[in-house]
C-alpha cells in the first residue's frame, strides 16, 4: 500500500491497479503498529525543521510491528564521497536535450535538461528569507536572515538547505500568477509556449544526521546506516 501528498501522483498508482491514498506522512491514516515493513524514500528532505524531520520518522515508527523494519532514504549533501563521484554529478543530460533559457524577470540564465525526470534545474538565488537554516556547511552557525539559494543542476551542495527548480517540459501557454516561466528557444512548438518553474524545499543530510535523528528515538533499533548513490541511508527495527 502506497500514500503520497500527491494526488495526481496517488491517482496514476491508481490507473495502474495499485493500492495509494494521498496523505501527510506527518499523520499517516493507518493504524499503529500494523506494518510489518515501511518505505520512505525521497521524502524526509522536504521537511524544513529538525522538528518536522523528527516526528516524521517517528511517525513512520508507529506504523511498525514489533520487530518490524524500515528503510529510510535521504538526499545527502555529500554528492562525492570516498572519493567517489554519486550519480548524480556524473549523470549528463542526453543528446535529445537542448540548452535552454530561463526568463526570471531580471536576467536570463543558461539551463540544461534533466534526462532522467520531467523537470530541469538552474541557479540563482530565492528572493525569500528563511531563518534558523544552516549556511554553506554541515557545521555552520544558523543565519538570522538567509535568502535560500536555488541549487544548479548536476553539481555539489553549497548549502543544506536550498530550492530546486522545477521546470515542467509539458509546456502550457498559459502563464501562472507569481510563477517564473522557462522560454525554449528555436523553431519547435515548444518554443512558442510557457511552461511554469516551480522552486521545491530540499534539506540535504550530512553524514550522520539521519542516524543520529532515528537514534534519538527510544522506540527504534538502527540495523544499518550507509551511503548509496548521493543519498544517506537508514534501515530502522521498532522495538
């Protein structure tokens, strides 16, 4: 049984005959300690506090039978580790994909295509403070007045907590209200069409903070901890 907070994304499990509801995984609608195994994978990084990061995984706690487990993944700030390039940074967009430009209202920047997803990515900076974040690495002070930077496409993190843009390639013509909109230069019919940027939360996770988050937690029993692919992994027992 899967949940999601999307429910376009809950009604497509749907077409394919698959068990989804839509949810908050603040407060999953399913009954304590009926799971024998719980699944959160790109997901805890949306939450931007501590807090929230916490009680999200002791949420999915209260899912689990005794005994049972969960897995947990997380986008890690370390992009290259042990020397070793993640995927991520080594991934390049594939040869279908034009250079594009983003229209931000103040200057235009170049942007390359995700090939793996329906969005792209580009850089520049949020014009909204956000306080108490940490700044430019794991053992940065929180800032009083930080403006979130937008994360470039395929490189490492600069920032734990930052926006990734989302430029939707099924272009619209019409031009959402307050949001940035992605022009495809060129002769095609996208070219001639808008398609809206949407800028997404991310908490990145250092080595250890995920662990050490679940451990924090009476309730559980950490079975694994280990880095896979550009992402911080933790396999948890409920108690």
């Amino acid at each position: 049984v899967g949940c999601d907070r999307s429910k376009s994304l809950v009604d497509i499990c749907g077409e394919k005959r698959f068990q989804a509801f839509v949810c908050d995984a603040l407060s999953v609608p399913v009954r304590s300690g009926s799971c024998d195994a719980c699944l959160s994978v790109a997901v805890i990084h949306h939450f931007s506090t501590a807090e929230r990061r916490l009680a999200t995984i002791r949420e999915l706690a209260r899912l689990l039978r005794p005994g049972g487990t969960a897995l947990i993944y997380v986008w890690a700030m370390e992009q290259e580790y042990k020397n070793q390039k993640s995927k991520y940074l080594k991934e390049k967009s594939d040869s279908k994909n034009k250079e594009k430009e983003i229209n931000t209202g103040t200057a235009q920047r170049p942007l390359s295509d995700q090939g793996s997803d329906n969005s792209s990515q580009d850089s520049a900076w949020s014009d909204k403070p956000l306080n108490d974040l940490k700044d430019e690495s794991c053992d940065a002070k929180p800032a009083a007045d930080f403006r979130l930077p937008v994360h470039t496409n395929r490189t490492s993190f600069h920032s734990q907590d930052l926006l990734v843009p989302w430029h939707l390639k099924s272009a619209t013509k019409k031009k959402e209200e307050g949001v940035d909109t992605m022009l495809v230069p060129g002769d095609s019919k996208e070219s001639q069409e808008l398609s809206p940027v949407f800028h997404r939360y991310y908490h990145v996770f250092c080595e250890g903070e995920l662990e050490a988050a679940c451990r924090s937690l009476d309730c559980v029993r950490v079975q694994k901890s280990y880095y896979d692919q550009g992402n911080w992994c933790v396999i948890l027992e409920k108690l």
